[in-house]
C-alpha cells in the first residue's frame, strides 16, 4: 500500500492531492501524525524512530517517503 492510500484510508474525507503542506493546511495534527506512523509501520513492516516523527516529515507524500527511504 502506497504512502498516499495510507492517508486516505485514515482521512477518506480529506483530498490530500491538492494540499501543499498537510500540517499547516491543517489536514494531520499530531494524533493523525501518530496513527499514520502506525500505519506506516503496519502497512510496510518497518519501525520509525522518534527522531523521525517530526511535522517537517509529514508535511506532504513526497516528504512522508523521503523519510521512508532510509527504512527500506
């Protein structure tokens, strides 16, 4: 499952494709920061470290897998 099928299963109300920045938009605020985490981990069976867990990473897809790519 991809980056962006994650949030929408989380958020099936919000068009994540048309927001530049998620946090500042509003879209996550840190409980959903933290429930997509745990989905991310579930979904792709990786654990994120706390240092990751930032709202600079979770400001858009490209941003959520740039963080991603050093747990592959």
């Amino acid at each position: 499952m991809d980056v962006l099928a994650i949030l929408k299963e989380l958020k099936d109300d919000v068009d994540f494709e048309i927001s530049k920045d998620f946090v500042e938009d509003g879209l996550l605020d840190s409980f959903d920061i933290v429930n997509l985490v745990g989905e991310l981990e579930d979904n792709m069976d990786i654990e994120i470290s706390g240092r990751d867990i930032v709202p600079e990473n979770f400001v858009s897809v490209e941003a959520i897998e740039n963080m991603l790519e050093k747990y592959k």
